[in-house]
C-alpha cells in the first residue's frame, strides 16, 4: 500500500534522500500555509536549503566554509530564490550571535555531527535557536555501515577499529571524527533536551547495489529503500541515520 511519505517523496528526489525528504514533507505539510523560518548548520551548497526556498520558506544556511557559501549563493541565485536564502559564515555551536534564539521552526543538520569538535555543543546551540514546537532533522554517519563497508571491500583490521574505538572512528586515516548508531544518536538529542520522533535509515541499500542495478529501475529502488528505512535491521545498516527530533 502507497503510503503518504512514499507519495510526498516521489517528486522530489533520488533514492540517495528519500526518507530524508518524506520526513521534511510531512513537516512541511503539518505547517502547510506558513512560511517557516529555517535553518540549515553546516548546510554547504544548498543541497537541501534551495529546494525548502524554492517551497515558499526562508533559510539561512550556517557553514564554516566560504567556498561552499559562495556555492550556495550561485546556486540559490540559479534557481531564483536569493532573496529567500541567506549565507552566514560561522560556527556550528555559536548560533547565538547569528541567529535570534528560539525563532526558528525547522533546523536542519545534516552529515555535520560526525566533523565536529563537539557535538553536544553544536545540538545545545540548535535547541536554543529552535522556538518551543519547533522541530530538527539531524542526518549522520552509521557506524554499523562502514563496519560492514569496510569488511566487504578487505579492510579487516579498519573493520574491527571501528568496532572497538568508543566513538566509531577508524583510525589516523579515517576522514569522520565519529559514528552513531540509532542508539547514541537519539541519546545525544535527548540529552539536550529534544523530544526524538522518528528515527530512519538512509541508503540502506544504495550504496551497496551495483550501479546497473541502481539505474535499471529508479523507482523501485526509490520505493524499497523507504520501505526498509524505518524496519530494523535495514534500518541499522544504512549508511546514515536519520532523526527526527522536536524542541516541545
Ligand atoms: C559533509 S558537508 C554536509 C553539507 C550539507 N549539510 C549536506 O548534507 O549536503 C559538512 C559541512 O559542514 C560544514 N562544517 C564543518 N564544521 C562546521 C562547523 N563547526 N560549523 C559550521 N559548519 C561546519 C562544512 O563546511 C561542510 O559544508
């Protein structure tokens, strides 16, 4: 049976954003008629902040890098919304100066946890800029996909790094600072003080799959990985971790 995420997320992406994107229409369509006010920390080119301004919202888009800012900002004017994205240089956990606290209805923080100094600090400084009801969608990486990954392609001995370190990061070579599982992910959301709704798995499959077999039916590898994204265990071995939190 076509459920609503599965019809709300067709539109718009690939299989690769999926059940990030169903999850951001529902909310979306929860505050249908409102222009939200959003904000995207450690948002880069605007992979996710132009389409939400091509929906009728206003994003500023938070990142440490100019060159990705300069991107955005190409990449906004492009699509004819500039006027609705704004690029901020600056830091992840200093929101403060950057944006009003507790005026924002929807932040977004994707792949950004793992790179981080500290991300108990970057999730505080999200909280405080959130308004009361406002909601955040943090993506990161899965520890349990890069075991496997590694495992699959040889790296035994990177495999069992991971496995063991606390923070799920493989070693000097190892381009993350760290990996969640579902687990240690909605703990550190919770422990700021977010209520976590929803948790799923992203590219569960995807990047697993021979690129024919990705090519040869768009569709339905679209509509498998959102079926599988919230079931564990598909859910665990996805590459990433979706969650889905709210400030109450
Ligand atoms: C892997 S990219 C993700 C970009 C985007 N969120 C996405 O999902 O496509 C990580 C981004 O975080 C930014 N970043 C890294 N550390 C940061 C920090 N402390 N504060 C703000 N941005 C940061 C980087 O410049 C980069 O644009």
């Amino acid at each position: 049976m076509e459920t609503a995420s599965t019809r709300t997320a067709r539109p718009l992406v690939p299989a690769r954003t999926a059940a990030v994107w169903a999850v951001l229409r529902r909310e979306l369509e929860r505050n249908e008629g409102r222009e939200l006010t959003v904000l995207d920390v450690g948002g880069g080119t605007g992979g996710f902040a132009v389409p939400l301004a091509q929906s009728g919202h206003t994003v500023t888009v938070v990142d440490a890098s100019p060159d990705a800012l300069a991107a955005l900002t190409r990449r906004a004017a492009d699509a004819g919304v500039a006027a609705r994205v704004r690029a901020v240089q600056g830091d992840g956990d200093a929101l403060a100066g950057l944006v009003e606290p507790g005026s924002v209805d929807l932040i977004l923080c994707h792949s950004v946890l793992e790179v981080v100094d500290q991300p108990a600090d970057v999730v505080a400084a999200i909280v405080a800029a959130l308004r009361p009801g406002g909601a955040v969608s943090v993506l990161v990486a899965s520890r349990a996909a890069a075991v496997l990954g590694r495992a699959i392609n040889g790296h035994l001995r990177s495999a069992l790094a991971l496995v063991n370190d606390e923070d799920g990061h493989a070693g000097a070579r190892d381009t993350l600072r760290r990996r969640y599982d579902a687990e240690t992910a909605g703990a550190l959301l919770r422990s700021a003080g977010l209520e976590v709704e929803e948790i799923h798995g992203v590219r569960v499959l995807t990047d697993l799959l021979p690129a024919t077999v990705v090519e040869e039916d768009p569709q339905a590898l679209l509509d498998l990985e959102l079926a599988l994204s919230a079931r564990p265990p598909f859910r665990d071995i996805a590459s990433q971790l979706h969650l889905f939190a709210r400030r109450r």
